[in-house]
C-alpha cells in the first residue's frame, strides 16, 4: 500500500508539469521519479551494508596517494591528451573545452577565497563581469588591443576586490555573503542601467579578438590554446601560493581563525590578501570569455553563475586545484549531456550536490589533496 501511495505522488507531479514542459518531458520526469523511489526503497532494505561499503571506499580515497615516480607520466599523458585535442575534436566540442577552461580558471580563483580561507563569497562574479567589460568597453570605445587591456582589466578587478575587501571583511559567515551577494547584484546592475557606457541590457557587441605576432587568435583552434596556456599559468601560480607562507596563512585561517590570530597571523591581512588574489584570476577568465564571445551583456553575469562556479568548487573538493578542475569540467559538460531534459538540469545539479554533501562532504578530489 505504501508503494502504491508513493506511485500515485510521482505520478501526480508529472501530470501538474505537463502543461508547462510537455508530454515528453513528463514522462520522462516520471521514469527518473520513479527510479529515485525504486533505489531509495532498495537502499533502505539494504541500506546498512551500502553505508558500510560507501564507508569502506570513502577511506580508501581518503589515503590513496599518487606514487611520485608515476606522477609525471600521468601528467605527460594528460597534456599530450590536451594538446592533441584541437586535431581530432570537432568545432562543438572543441568550443565546450573552451569554455570549461575558462569556467576552471574561475573555479580556482574562487577556491582561493572559499577552500583555502574559508569565506563564502556569493558575489563572485561581479569581478568576472568587471573584466569582461574592460576589456570589450577598451577594446570597442578606446582601440586598445587584447594585450593591451587584458592587465588594466586584471588591475581594475584587483582593485575592485580591495575596496569590497575593506569594509566587508569585518564581518564573517552569513553576513560576510550576504555582503558579497550583494555587490554582485550592484555590479550587474549597474552594467544594466549604466546606457552611456555599457549600452545597458543591448550589451557590448564589435569586440576584437587577440591577434598574436598579426595572427588572430579567434579561431576555435588558436583559442583554446590561448585558454589552455592561462589555465595552466592560473594553476600554477595558484598552487605555487598555496604551498608558500601565505598559502598556509590562508588554511591556518580556515582551520581556526582564532588559533591562527593567537600565533601571530594578522587574519584581516591575510584574508584581504585572499580576496584580492582571488580576484585577480575572474578578471583573467572575463577577458577571456569577452574575447571569445566578442560580445558580453549583464544576462550572462547573474546571481545563478556565482553559484555555479562555487558548485564546482564544491563538487571538486575545497581546497584541491585538481578537483575544482575536474569539477568545472563536469559541470560544463554535464548541460550539455542533459539537453534533452534541460528543464531538470537544475534539478539533476540539486540532487547531485545533495548527494555529494551524504557521501563525500569533501569532494571528488578533497581526499586526494588531503592524502598528498
């Protein structure tokens, strides 16, 4: 009886989304339903030796570590794999890397200021809009070029990191995001209501690509090893920080703040320090995305991005470069294998994260960083 009462309420929330999303889509909203209440009902009859075993594997990836004499081959394997992509990819694909690499080096600026300090920034892209329209507002309204612009558009992004730094973190937790969330919305619509200089929601269209030694960069090809290149860069300075003196300020602060103020570090400092350095890397992946695009508009900067990019980090693991990596890439896969039920991929992405927050509250990846 109890079954048949759960057949009757999956059914039900099908039929009330027919008239929005179709018959197709409904029975297929149907089938997943049903199959999540068929799962969970068999993973409540045998729940405790699931649990036991998802105990069993979780601390074996909590220990496994990468032997040191195989790691350069794996990642020989691995750029050779990257390089090698633009010859035997199509235009489609080829344009989705692009777009996880710039969405990566988002990731990993962001994971500077949530994984490794413990802050909770919901504004984040408000410094990724704020480097897309420098570069297309110098590159349209003042002639500058790609390279021209791409470290007045970093500066400005630094700069804009340090002023909401100043005053926002004095405060922590909640209030700390609620601050961030806000001045990513400020950001947005100032772009959106500012008509004289940003063309307000019409956008900025007529952007140049990069031009390298008078070759244009704007070809799918040429462009994603201009991404590829600035993602690497962005790891490596990234993680060459973390292993430094103020990389481990930073996780100290995470840790206990108190603790870490108690042993002489200025938190204040540090954290600014973090919020600037995290900065730095949005205005990096906006010139990229405008330089692509050749055309940005404050559509493509709201509220729903910034969680997006803190899903991957999220997803990835806090605090691992490897895994906001990963956790980019699936997430900017993952729209494109669902676009049959596009209307559900925020469920899909929900129910995901909820999963990932039951079984491995550290990320795909946490335990690997955590192990090294």
């Amino acid at each position: 009886m109890k079954g048949l009462n759960q057949f009757f309420i999956v059914l039900w929330f099908s039929i009330l989304f027919l008239p929005f999303t179709g018959i197709k889509a409904s029975l297929m909203l149907f089938t997943l339903l049903s199959s999540c209440v068929l799962l969970f009902r068999v993973f409540m009859k045998y729940g405790k030796g699931v649990r036991e075993g998802v105990r069993r594997l979780r601390k074996r990836m909590d220990g496994v570590k990468m032997n040191p004499s195989t790691r350069p081959i794996v990642f020989s394997l691995l750029a050779g794999c990257l390089f090698c992509l633009p010859f035997i990819a199509q235009n489609y694909l080829l344009d989705i890397s692009i777009l996880a690499g710039i969405y990566a080096i988002l990731a990993l600026g962001l994971n500077i200021v949530v994984g490794f300090t413990g802050l909770l920034n919901l504004g984040y892209v408000a410094f990724y809009a704020l480097g897309a329209y420098t570069y297309a507002l110098l590159n349209v309204k003042v002639g500058l070029g790609f390279w021209q612009a791409l470290p007045l558009g970093i500066g400005l992004t630094g700069l804009a990191g340090f002023i909401l730094g100043v005053p926002a973190l004095r405060l922590k937790g909640d209030y700390l995001a609620i601050v961030t969330l806000g001045f990513g919305e400020i950001v947005r619509l100032v772009l959106n209501n500012w008509d004289s200089l940003t063309n307000g929601p019409n956008g900025v269209s007529g952007i140049s690509p990069p031009y390298l030694f008078g070759m244009p960069l704007g070809i799918l090809n040429r462009y994603y090893y201009l991404v590829l290149l600035a993602l690497i860069v962005t790891y490596g300075v990234v993680g060459r920080v973390h292993e430094s003196k103020i990389g481990r300020a930073w996780i100290a602060i995470r840790e206990d703040e108190i603790s870490a103020s108690t042993m002489g570090i200025n938190t204040t400092r540090y954290r600014l320090y973090a919020l600037v350095f995290g900065s730095l890397w949005a205005g990096l992946a906006g010139a990229l995305f405008a330089a692509k695009m050749q055309f940005v508009s404050p559509e493509s900067f709201t509220f729903m991005e910034s969680v997006l990019i803190l899903s991957m980090v999220i997803l990835g693991g806090l605090g691992s470069l490897p895994g906001v990596v990963v956790g980019a890439v699936i997430l900017v896969m993952l729209p494109e294998v669902l676009r049959e039920v596009q209307s559900y991929r925020m469920i899909a992405l929900s129910v995901g994260l909820i999963a990932m927050m039951i079984f491995r509250p550290q990320g795909l990846l946490g335990g690997l960083a955590k192990g090294r």
